[in-house]
C-alpha cells in the first residue's frame, strides 16, 4: 500500500494497519489492478459521493463524509482520489484543521469486511490515532498484532474469560478484610477495565468449574489449605494455570514454608530480581516466613527475591510446573499490604515502607506480567466539558461582554494547542476531542463532587489571581486550557484552570505527570513586567510556587508541623523522603511584559503509589493523638494561589531578601552536599540560592559558585554542573 497512500498536505503517514480482504474482494482488486482506467471513479462536481457496499462489504467512508469527522450528515462535495485539498468550509482554517488519511483509489476498500473495520475515522495532522478494535473478529484477524492492545482493553488471545479469582481462607470477617485488601492492590496495579476480580469461595473453589476460566489464581491466606482444595489448585497448575501466592501457606515442588520467628512482621530490606536480571531493592514487611528447597532440586523461574541479611532468606520463588505452561509466583512479604503505622512498630518504619511504596507495586506489576497479565495504564477516561466560573460576582459581567468581542463566528478562541468554544450549555452528544473542547459558560449547570465553588471562593483571598476559573472533570492537561487566552484576557481577570484529572499530564524536561483522582491540579496565569524585581529573576517564579503550595498548609492552625518540604528547583516533598508534588513554569516575554503559566500538581487524597497529604495528617494525628482533619483540593488550591499572590508582592516590593527566609525554612538541603558532573565528581556542600535563583554550592577551596543541572537526569540535583564562565 506505501506507494498508493496519501494524506491531503503531503504529510508522512505514521501508522499502516493491515487488515483482511475476502477471497472475493481480493479477486476484484486484481481485476480492478489489470484494468485501472475502466475503473477509476470519475471526478465530477456532484453535491455529495455516495456508494452502496455490496452485502456483508463495509459501509464506504470517503474523505468528505461527515461521518468520517464525527459529524451530523449534511451535504458535501468529495473526491473520490482525494486529489484535491480540503476547503476552507471543511473544518475551518488555523492549526486546528484535520486532515484525513485514505487511500488513492478508495473504490478499492469497497470489500474490506465488517469484521475487520467498523469505520474510518480522521487523523489529525498532529494525532492519528489507533482505528477502534471490533471484538466480533475471529483471532486469526488479530494474531499478527504486534500490540494485544486497542483502546485501552487487552485482546485475550487464550480465550478465557477475564476473570482474576481471589481465594482468601474461610468465610470470616478477617477474611473479607484481606480480599478488600488484596483487591485494592491489584485493582491498582491491572487495568480493571480489561478483568474482573473475584472472590473465591471455599465451597465455590471445590463445587464449581472455576479452572476453565481463570487467568489468575491469588492466595492469600495463612490458614492451612485443605487437602481436596489444594488438590484442585495443583489440578489449575497443570492445566497452564497461574498462581501467586501472597505470603501464603501454599507451595508445591520441592519448596517448603518454613517459620522464621524473628522476621515475623518487622521491615526487612528486599533485593528482587526481573525477569531480565535487573534488581529492585526495597524495604517489606515479611510475613515471618521463608522459602527453603526440599530434597528434590528445582529449577526455579526467573523471577527470585531474597532479604538482604546474612542468611539471604528467599522471600520471592518463581516455580514453574507441567508441560503446559502452569508458573507460579510465591511470595512471603506482605506486597498486599499498604504502609500504615497500625503494622509497624515505629515512626522510622513507616517511612521506610512508605518510602518504598512505588517500588512495591514496581514488583507486582513484574509479577503480574511474567504471569501473563497486562499491567499497562488504564483506559483513557473521556473528555468531559470544561466550565467558565467566576471566584467573584464583580467580575462576571465583563468577563462575558469581553469574551463577545473575542470568540470567532463560530464562537470559538483558537490557540496552537487547542481550541475552546465557548457554549450556554453543553450536550452529551457533542464530541469532545483534545484539540477542540467546549466551554460551558452558564454557571447555574455546574456542580461536581471534586470541585466545591463556594469552598474556593471562600479561601481566595487575591486581589487579582485565580479570580476566573475553567474547570474540568477530566481534561488533557489545564496548561492548554489557557494556551489561547494569555495573551488577550485583562490582567485583573485572573484565570486559572483546574481539573480533577488530567490525561496527559506534563512534567518538567517532556516528562509525563500522573494526574490521578485526588490530586490539586492547576495551572495559573500571571503577568510580570520586564522591568521589575521578579521580572529580573523570572527563575524564581517556580520557586515562590513551591513555597506558596508548603506554606499554604504549614500555615493553617495547627498544621505549621505537617511535614511538607521544598525541593530545589521546583518540587514538593514529604520531609526528604519522597516527592509529593511538582512545578511547570512556561514563560513567554511579549514586549515588556512576561506571560507566565504556572502549572502546579500535588496529592491531596490520593495515596499510591507514594503519598499524599492527607496521609501525613493521618500519621501526624496518631503520633500526636490530634485531630486534625482532611484537607480538600479546592481548598488548598484557593489558598495556594492567595499566599502566591502576597509572596509575588513582597518580592516585587523588596527582592528576593524578603521571601529567601521562608524558602529556606521549608526547604531539604541545609547542609546537604552533592557530587558536580557525576557521582565520582567533586563533593560540594550546598550553601543556598544565587540572585537569579540558581543553586549555589561550597566547594573545597573556600569558593561558592553556581551550578545548573546537566539537563539529563529526573533528578535534578544529581550530575550539577558548573556553568561556562565569560
């Protein structure tokens, strides 16, 4: 097909998928192939192309078919080549357009089955993305796919029904407790979209035909298993079936539990080994037990996981069993388990585990793939609708009156990332898409369980900031929200967006930025003029950012010893332990003015895979046998924005003397000493930050110089660098 495929601007093609014709198609495209000037479609001027499929063919998609573009059919002209460019009535002109993607001679595609394709859709020039996957297709049709995967859902090429069985011990409330447990963890870790969990029951486990359709088998129970149970276990292992155990009684070939007193329940260090050799080392908290080899040798799998102590305790064993693909994956520490202080004994344990919590699933979700299961990040969620809300009733009216001189014919605001079209009131069936959203600007619509508008507009306190907000349940990323408006909006407008979820989260250097429920998502337009204090040093933008998200808790009665840190140059942590939350500053100088985004994120309720603040409130009310409560993330967010707002004040007014206390205060590297180049490098102390808001270290000699980051690594304290002097 390379030689006959065509986009409509001469654009790469990024993707070819091949799909299968019927004996009968094939033949006719021969045909049609032999004698192409009989067949090619003339290219006339009519109103609209229309052609019938033949019985069991395809319904045809050309270039200018409205369904082709998730449009209401309506009458359009079309070629049938593709020869001629899209008009400007088609989509509209600007960075927005799509252009689609067909062959040259579509009559050719006339065949194609029902079974392979469902429809053609358009690309973007930007995006093309996958064809969506028709479940009705035999598995020959798929079983060349390099990717078992089609929007977001796994193809189960064993044809067993998706079904995940958890078997816990006998039916008592301890046992619920540890199915909870153990499904929570997993629901974390496999797309629960593509397979159900399952509790299985004893009696069920012994009655019922559960084998034929299990992909997984968890136990997780220390009880003794019954010998008929086990029995029917050992049956699902020779069948090809798969087996994790989770610290566990159940073992078989030659491998015995045996009890080891001293582990039992205290924090151990882990070295595990991949499938690929690598090593994961974490802290656990072991079950007391140990694996030890019987009389008979085995060779284990190659997955393998022992404790770093002298007698190297194997804690992780990778058995396979029958000639039919059966493997299992036992483990004695509690990977099921989240850190809590209700399980270890100190302070400095419950760090150590939770410090490790990512690691924890890191190993899991090895575990699970080497056991055939797709650990891959869910499905996607839809686009929702974004809301035009105003923080103060003053402001609504001219918002609206200068949105009306602003928004195009189609009352739309385009930018190079997006465009946003503004709407009284938003319908199910209008397609969302990350390059054109609606914006729904009739606040009496609005109301959603994770953004409370009167909780905002009671703890913002600006003059200026965070005064108009968009808000979206779910959204690609809030910093294209305002791509398009920070250019034009008054200043005294203050936007800001927010959402519950983003989809494509950014983080610093083109990193990715896991944008999950329950985390306080934002990004805030500001503007400095050039000739000013902060315009001077526009680095230090992301570092009253950091401050501002720190102090906003710290600040609170009785929150001032919540543990929350600064990390130079823009991230927040948890003491100096593990990150919590994170700074973007994109900038962007229009003649003496600089229009700067601040995007900002940090875990307010979301626990895994690290921590989040709640937590550390939690933990704080156990210690100290308070009662603090909950925050929520439109709280903190309105007063994230309001202590923002006064330390820019007080930097434009006196420089950076004035806020360098308070970050230093909050900040993790007093005394710490880092290595310039890489870690066999120069050791230096770091000293603070220089007047544009670089690092500044101490080296041997009695000099203090600045260093910048090499630009290569996730963490940006390591492989510093000193900059070229002129």
């Amino acid at each position: 097909m390379e030689d006959r495929l065509h986009m409509d601007n001469g654009l790469v093609p990024q993707k070819i998928m091949s799909v299968r014709l019927q004996d009968s198609a094939l033949k006719k495209v021969k045909d049609q192939a032999s004698n192409k000037q009989a067949q090619i479609l003339e290219l006339k001027p009519e109103p609209s192309l229309e052609i019938k499929p033949e019985q069991n063919g395809m319904e045809h998609v050309g270039r200018d078919d409205p369904k082709a573009l998730g449009e209401e059919p309506k009458q359009r002209r079309g070629s049938a080549s593709g020869s001629e460019p899209a008009g400007d009535s088609d989509r509209g002109g600007g960075p927005t357009e799509h252009y689609h993607l067909h062959l040259s001679s579509c009559h050719e595609c006339l065949e194609l089955e029902n079974s392979t394709i469902e429809s053609v859709k358009f690309a973007s020039a930007e995006n093309i993305p996958d064809l969506p996957y028709d479940y009705s297709s035999s598995l020959e049709s798929v079983a060349d796919e390099t990717s078992p995967e089609r929007e977001g859902r796994r193809v189960n090429l064993t044809g067993k029904a998706p079904n995940i069985l958890l078997y816990v011990g006998s039916n008592s409330q301890d046992a619920l407790g540890r199915f909870h447990e153990v499904r929570s963890v997993l629901a974390d870790c496999v797309d629960i979209d593509s397979y159900v969990l399952y509790h299985l029951l004893e009696d069920s486990a012994l009655r019922d035909p559960w084998t034929d359709n299990c992909l997984l088998l968890v136990i997780a129970t220390r009880e003794s298993i019954p010998e008929d149970l086990y029995q029917k276990f050992m049956a699902y292992l020779s069948q090809g079936g798969k087996v994790l155990g989770l610290s566990s009684s159940f073992t078989f070939g030659g491998f015995q539990v045996t009890s080891k007193g001293a582990l039992r329940k205290t924090v151990q260090n882990l070295v595990f080994s991949k499938a690929d050799q690598s090593e994961v080392k974490l802290s656990v908290l072991s079950s007391g037990c140990r694996y030890q080899e019987g009389p008979v040798r085995l060779s284990p799998g190659g997955l393998q996981g022992h404790l770093e102590n002298d007698d190297k305790d194997r804690m992780i064993v990778h058995v396979p069993f029958g000639t039919r693909g059966g493997e299992a994956v036992l483990c004695q520490v509690h990977l099921e388990l989240p850190p809590s202080s209700d399980i270890v004994q100190t302070p400095e344990d419950f760090n150590l585990l939770k410090s490790s919590n990512f690691r924890r699933y890191e190993v899991l979700r090895e575990i699970l793939t080497t056991l055939g299961l797709s650990c891959d990040m869910k499905q996607v969620p839809a686009l929702t609708p974004v809301y035009l809300l105003s923080a103060a009733e003053e402001i609504r009216d001219p918002l609206m009156q200068w949105l009306g001189k602003h928004v195009d014919s189609e009352g739309e605001i385009k930018s190079s990332q997006l465009s946003l079209r503004f709407v009284s009131s938003y319908m199910s069936e209008v397609e969302i898409t990350p390059s054109c959203i609606p914006v729904v600007t009739n606040m009496e619509a609005f109301s959603s369980e994770n953004f409370n508008l009167e909780i905002y507009r009671q703890n913002l306190q600006t003059k200026q900031l965070g005064k108009v907000i968009l808000f979206a349940e779910v959204t690609p990323t809030t910093m294209h929200l305002l791509d398009g408006l920070m250019f034009q909006t008054p200043q005294e407008m203050g936007l800001i967006a927010i959402a519950a979820r983003q989809t494509q989260g950014k983080g610093r250097g083109g990193n990715a930025w896991l944008s999950p429920v329950g985390c306080a998502l934002s990004t805030l337009l500001i503007s400095i003029p050039l000739r000013s204090q902060l315009g001077q040093r526009i680095p230090f933008v992301q570092h009253l950012m950091s401050v501002a998200v720190v102090e906003a808790v710290r600040s609170i009665p009785k929150y001032q010893d919540i543990n929350l840190r600064v990390k130079w140059p823009n991230d927040i942590y948890y003491s100096d332990l593990m990150k919590i939350g994170g700074v973007l500053v994109n900038s962007t100088l229009m003649g003496e003015t600089f229009h700067v985004l601040i995007g900002c994120g940090f875990n307010v309720t979301n626990s895994n895979p690290t921590i989040c603040i709640n937590d550390l409130i939690t933990e704080y009310n156990k210690q100290h046998k308070a009662e603090l409560k909950p925050l929520r993330a439109d709280y903190l967010i309105a007063r994230v924005v309001t202590v923002l707002e006064k330390l820019i004040e007080e930097f434009q007014d006196k420089g950076p003397n004035s806020i360098l206390p308070l970050y230093y205060r909050y900040w993790v590297h007093s005394g710490q000493q880092v290595h310039l180049g890489s870690a066999d490098g120069p050791k230096v102390s770091i000293v603070g930050l220089d007047d544009s808001g670089f690092l500044q270290v101490h080296q041997e000699g009695g000099e203090v110089v600045t260093v910048h980051p090499d630009g290569n690594s996730f963490d940006m304290l390591r492989n510093l660098i000193l900059p070229k002097r002129r």
